[in-house]
C-alpha cells in the first residue's frame, strides 16, 4: 500500500502527518459559535474569497477526523442524541434543516433553528440535538472524532427530541 506524502503548505516540502495522538485535545464550549448572550448554533461564514474564477467558502479550521454526506428525505429525522466528547459543523449543501436542539440534562424548551441551503452550524458536546428535514436534504458534517460506526456508537446517547410521526408532520407544514 502506498503511503501518501503530506506538504507543508508554505514551501511544499514533506511534513508528517498528525496521528490521534498528535491531534491537539482542545475542548469546544456547547455553543462556541454563538453570539454573546446566546445560544444559537449559526456559524457565520467568514473570510470568503470570490474573484473572477468563483468563490471559496471556508467552513472549518480545525483539526478532525471526519468529513461525511449525508443525503436526507424530506419528512424524516436524523441524530435524536447527544456527543459525549465530539462536536460537529454542519453545511447545508441543498434542502432545508429543521434543527431542534438544548443542552443535554436541561428541563428548559427545545430551540428550534432553520437552516437553508449555505447555512452552517455547530453542536457542541452534551447538546441534546435532531435534525427534521423540511426537504430533500444534503449536507456535510465536519467532526472532531471518527465517524466509523463503533467509535461514533460509543461516543453518542440515543434520546427521543423529535419522533418519526412529528418530523413527517412538520415536513408536510413546511
């Protein structure tokens, strides 16, 4: 198997890898993102650069492990859970996100935030989160931890915020 070579950016020559344990450990607050005094997930997109070529939208700047698509029905629900130690960027690629989420052990209400096409947010460890998809939906998520399925299990709660039957009916309101 071939080993691939990694470049340092500023003179291209070989740089090592970073492994798990050479990943810095910081730790992200719930809502990192979040304007003062709130606790909305919305990540403001910043620093985009556009000339005559296109555009180029940064999304995250931080070490992690993982990077998936997902593709979602409309009417259907994703998550119904907490991270224990992950934390994860979500961007709308298409389609429209009905994010229902509070810190986990909280008695307070569900917020609930909408996300469109070129959105992005954020949740933070031991936040209480599910996604109802209000249309055919396609996202990136961008995580701290691994996305294979025995890490990602060890490390998520399963809870109930949002049935199957009330995603379908928000989805059909929308």
């Amino acid at each position: 198997m071939c080993e691939p070579t990694f470049y340092k950016e500023e003179d291209m020559t070989p740089a090592k890898p970073q492994t798990a344990s050479t990943l810095p450990t910081e730790e992200l607050s719930p809502y990192e993102h979040a304007k003062k005094d709130s606790q909305s997930p919305y990540v403001s997109l910043k620093d985009r650069f556009s000339d005559a070529r296109g555009e180029i939208i940064p999304l995250v700047d931080r070490d992690m492990k993982s990077a998936v698509l997902i593709n979602s029905k409309k009417g259907t629900v994703r998550a119904n859970h907490y991270h224990k130690t992950d934390w994860h960027y979500c961007y709308v690629v298409k389609g429209e996100i009905e994010y229902h989420h509070r810190p986990h052990g909280s008695t307070g209400p569900v917020q609930i935030d909408i996300f469109r096409e070129g959105d992005e947010f954020f949740t933070g460890p031991n936040i209480d989160h599910a996604m109802v998809f209000l249309k055919d939906t396609s996202f990136l998520t961008l995580g701290r931890n691994s996305r294979e399925q025995e890490a990602y299990e060890a490390d998520i709660e399963r809870i109930e915020l949002v049935s199957p039957e009330a995603a379908k009916k928000r989805a059909e309101q929308a």
